[in-house]
C-alpha cells in the first residue's frame, strides 16, 4: 500500500469516529402539508437515543406558502418543546425557525413574534416563499430558471439574488444562513464576507448539497464559522452528517470551524 493510500486510509478512520454534537435544522409535523412527517417528541426520542447534545426544531417559517409552520402554532410547538425537555435533562431542545427571504429587499418572515418564540433563527432562500411582489416572484423564481441558460442573465441573477441575501443578513439577527447556493446562484464571497461581519454561521446541509466542496473553499478564505445541518424531515434522518462532511474533508477545511462537530 501506498503511503497516499495509508494516509486516506487513516482520514477514513478519523471520519469514522468524528460524531455530530447537535444538529440545529430539524422539521417536524409543525412544517405544514405533511412536510416534516415525524413529531417533536419523536424526534427528540431518536436524537436523545443518538447522543446527541442539543437539537433545534426549525419548521419553515409562516412565509412559505406550502409548507410554513401556522402563525397560530407557533407557541403550542412551543409548549411541546417545554414539556418534551422535561423527559430529557441531559439533552437541550431548542425552538427555531427556517425563515423565508420574501423579496429584493432582503425582506423576511422573521417579525416580532417569530423573535419572541424563537431560540435559534435560521434563514435561507425557498422556492415556496410568498413573494412580497409580483416582480420579485418574476426574478426569484422566472429569471432564475432561465438563467442557466444564458450568461449574461446568469450574471446579472447571481448579482441581485445575492444583494437580496446580503440585505437579509444585515437586517435581521440571523444565526444560520442554511443551503447557501441552493436554489438560486449566488456570490459566495459576498455571502461569506457578510456571515463574518455579522457572525453568522454558514451551513453545509447534508440534504441539500450546498454549500458544496468548491463554496466552502471560497467562504473558507473569510473568518466563518460552519454548521453542519441534517434538514430532516423525518426523525430517521436526525443528526445525519455523512454528505456534509465529505464536502468539508474534499474542501480542505479545518473541521474544528464546523461547530457542532465532535472531531
Ligand atoms: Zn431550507
Ligand atoms: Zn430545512
């Protein structure tokens, strides 16, 4: 065997030792239309069961026209919360949210209420948010489309969407940017130029690819911090890590900057 080949080898079996620590981008039933299909108290039975430290339940927030947590429900998941963390002392459950950017202007679905019930703000860009106009909806999800098939357009796209999240990001007390790059195209080293002003952590989300290897390489140039984020939507896939952090070990990064990861 070759020495490169021990070497990967070794990698192997320091990967296979490195645990999640918390996973803060949960969905529960509390995600509408039987998106998030298993409930709080069984989502804390299974990460509790894993060992996990810490979880955050963050439904999409009431922006999103398909899948957005009820307004009305937000303190009831609340209570759950409350009481389900009584069963487990040991085991710190959050409340959070996965807001919604709505438009150009950086506009979200994080308002007063969502901060008074909130622990852990979460924020990220969805296809099925409620667009605050009709031309925002025309360049979030139209323009966007075509894009990938023309590169004047493309760059003209990456351009505003990442004004639109940089705005987001400057406006609100965000803790996770999640999935950035999914979606829609934006500019990664605007992005993480951002996150490290505003210390917000970027995640690397283990369902949907992004950040990938070659964007954690850029954002990894700045002072950022990651996460690493399941996005379950159902409590088998709570505390999974396995993508994200092949993405992280391709890019080079230095794993200790991934918060939640017991290296
Ligand atoms: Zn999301
Ligand atoms: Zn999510």
């Amino acid at each position: 065997m070759g020495f490169f080949e021990q070497d990967s080898q070794e990698d192997r079996n320091k990967e296979r030792y490195m645990k999640l620590r918390a996973d803060y981008h949960i969905h529960s039933t509390y995600s509408r239309n039987r998106h998030g299909k298993s409930t709080i108290e069984e989502i804390a039975a299974r990460a509790y069961e894993m060992g996990l430290e810490e979880i955050a339940i963050t439904d999409h927030g009431p922006g999103h026209y398909m899948f957005g947590i009820k307004r009305s429900l937000m303190g009831e998941a609340k209570d759950i919360i409350k009481k389900t963390q009584k069963k487990y002392p040991n085991m710190k459950i959050l409340y959070g949210i996965e807001a919604n950017i709505l438009d150009y202007e950086g506009t979200t679905d994080i308002d007063g209420e969502v901060m008074e019930h909130c622990d852990i703000i979460l924020c990220g860009f969805h296809l099925g948010a409620l667009f605050s106009t009709a031309g925002d909806f025309w360049n979030f999800l139209v323009k966007n489309k075509f894009a990938g098939y023309n590169k004047r357009l493309y760059s003209v796209m990456v351009e505003k969407n990442t004004r639109a999240v940089v705005k987001a990001m400057n406006k609100y007390k965000i803790d996770i940017l999640t999935h950035p790059g999914d979606k829609i195209p934006v500019d990664i080293d605007m992005i993480a130029q951002t996150a490290e002003k505003m210390k917000i952590l970027l995640e690397i989300n283990n369902s949907h690819g992004h950040l990938n290897r070659d964007e954690i390489m850029k954002a990894a140039k700045y002072d950022v911090r990651f996460v690493i984020g399941s996005d379950s939507h159902t409590k088998e896939s709570v505390g999974h890590f396995e993508n994200a952090l092949k993405a992280a070990v391709e890019a080079g990064l230095d794993l200790s900057r991934i918060i939640n990861l017991e290296v």
